[in-house]
C-alpha cells in the first residue's frame, strides 16, 4: 500500500505534538510539519505556548526521526502552495482562537492538490452547537468552525471533523463547576489523545468526507470522572453543581478572560449537553476498538494534576483567581 504524506499545521500545542509522534510511528504515512516564520502571532487556548527554543529542540528532534520542517508565513498562500504540493492529507491542529488562521491554509491546499483536508474541530459537536440559540464566544466559534466546513467544501477538498467531546485538563481547577447532568455520560478526550487517535481515524476509510465523533481518553459522566481524581488524590474535591440559569448569572458577572471561556463551554453544556455527548465516543468504539485512551491514573498523575496547577497559577497571576491562602 502507498504511503500518504501528511502536513500538519499547529504542531506544537498539546494535540499537535501527539498527533506527529503518532504519524512517526504509523507506517502508512510520511509526516512533513508546517512551522511558522520568527515573529509571527501566535495565539493558544491556555495561555501557555513553547518558548522559541523549545520548539526548536521539538523540530530538531522530529527531522531526526524523518520529519520534515517548512517554515512558511502562514498567512500568504504564496508561502505556503509550495510547502504543500506533495501532501495528501492536511492536518490543522490550531487552538480555538486561532481557527481563522485556516482560511489560507484550505485555499494554499486546494491550490497544491492536496486530498483531504482536516480541520482543528476536535472538542464538541460545532455542526450541532453553531444552531444554538445562546449567544456567546464560543458559539460564536462553533458557527466559525461550521462555515470553515462549507468552505472546505467548496473548495472541493475532502474533509474529515473529528469532535472529541470535553479536554478534562481544562475543567478540574477547583472548585470544579459541573455543568448539566453530573450522571451523564459525555466524550471526554485530553489533548494528549486527541492527537494520537488522529492517524488511527484517517487510516481507516470511513473516515472520508465523514463526522467521526470519538471518545479519545473515556466515556463517562462528571461524577464518575471525579470519583477517579479522588481516588487518585486521596482527597474529596470540591465541586459546585449549577444549572443554565446559575451558568448564565455567573458567566455575565466575569470579565474576558480564560474563566469566561470555561464558564462559557459551561454555559453551552448545561442548555444542551447532547451537544458534545451526541454519539460521544461511538465511532471510535465501532471503527477502532483497538484504540485505547491514556489510563485515568495515568492520566491525572502526568498530564491533569500538574497542567491544573500551571493554569491554577496563570489564572491568580491574571487576576481571575484570588491567591491561594494555604
């Protein structure tokens, strides 16, 4: 069978990074990644992005495992046609404010010939929430995401949306704010995973021109989530149970900033959880049973437990959290 050549933008957020190492380790497939010139904007979800040197010491490392690094503008398709000719499949693995930096990108790609296209859609199901009658920065987002879709569509570029539910990193500062139904199950998917499951679901062929809703990490409601962290911790974790009206009072109330972005996600929730639980985690359970998410335990230990610490500590440093008193 012939290899695919991959180009991924976004490489060195969370999701980023998993998604080439797993490409490395995927015989199918030849991995090219897109890197910004010196001096571009870059923009991140949590706030926190990789030093200059660090990134490069991830590059140098990739290229010594055959990776191939273009450096481009990624705002002139000039730039970034000829970095993309020889791809077949284009991977976007930008953070939430950045999804409008993709629009050069699906115009470069149809310019280059390249296959498929596949966006940065990998938390809640944005063809459903983008209908939503809340009006908020994130839905405003989804219905971002929804036309970058038609777009893509346009272009005449297949396409592959993989929604993979709630990143639980973002939701355990204390006191966790359980939104909805604490005994619903939802797709949950750590950044982590998000980035490994993507080869595994473009290898498989009905992944084309497809929504592929996966449960990357665990399918499972807040309250059996938070069980597993208290297990871990050997601690009961404070949490607060609110309903939409307690969402919406509370997501007024808070300036612009990280904490309303979550108070947001929050707020679409509890109007409509089937939102980022529809199907949640069944297309990975029919298509890719072999598929298997990092281990809870596991996953607290080296990935929630010190990420929560280093966003606890940005958001006191913001001013949005009051300083810790123990």
């Amino acid at each position: 069978m012939n290899k695919k050549t991959v180009t991924i933008f976004g490489a060195t957020g969370t999701a980023g990074v998993a998604c080439v190492n797993e490409f490395i380790n995927h015989e199918l497939f030849d991995v090219n990644v897109l890197a910004r010139k010196p001096g571009q904007q870059e923009r991140s979800s949590s706030g926190m992005t990789q030093t200059k040197d660090e990134k490069q010491l991830q590059y140098d490392e990739w290229e010594s495992q055959g990776v191939k690094i273009k450096e481009v503008d990624a705002t002139i398709v000039e730039e970034l046609v000829p970095a993309l000719e020889g791809t077949d499949y284009v991977i976007s693995c930008v953070p939430l404010y950045a999804t409008e930096s993709q629009y050069p990108l699906i115009f470069a790609a149809k310019d280059a010939g390249v296959e498929r296209f596949v966006p940065s859609e990998f938390g809640g199901l944005y063809e459903f929430e983008q209908f939503m009658q809340v009006k908020t920065a994130h839905t405003m987002m989804a219905r971002q995401k929804g036309f970058i879709r038609r777009v893509i569509e346009l272009a005449g570029l297949d396409f592959t949306i993989i929604p993979a539910g709630a990143w639980p990193e973002y939701y355990m500062v204390e006191p966790v704010m359980v939104p909805g139904d604490p005994d619903e199950p939802l797709a949950w998917s750590t950044g982590t995973d998000v980035g490994r499951i993507i080869p595994h679901v473009l290898a498989h062929p009905a992944s084309r021109n497809a929504i592929c809703p996966v449960a990357a990490t665990a399918y499972c409601s807040w309250n059996e989530l938070l069980e597993v962290r208290e297990r871990f911790l050997g601690r009961k974790i404070e949490r607060v149970y609110w309903d939409l009206e307690q969402y919406r009072t509370a997501y007024e109330a808070t300036p612009p900033g990280a904490l309303k972005l979550l108070l947001d996600i929050g707020l679409v929730l509890s109007e409509t959880p089937a939102g980022i639980s529809l199907v949640g985690g069944h297309w990975n359970k029919t298509f890719l049973p072999e598929f298997k998410g990092t281990p809870l335990d596991e996953l607290f230990r080296d990935r929630i437990e010190p990420f929560v610490a280093a966003m606890r500590a940005a958001l006191i440093a913001a001013g949005e959290l009051p300083p810790d008193t123990a």
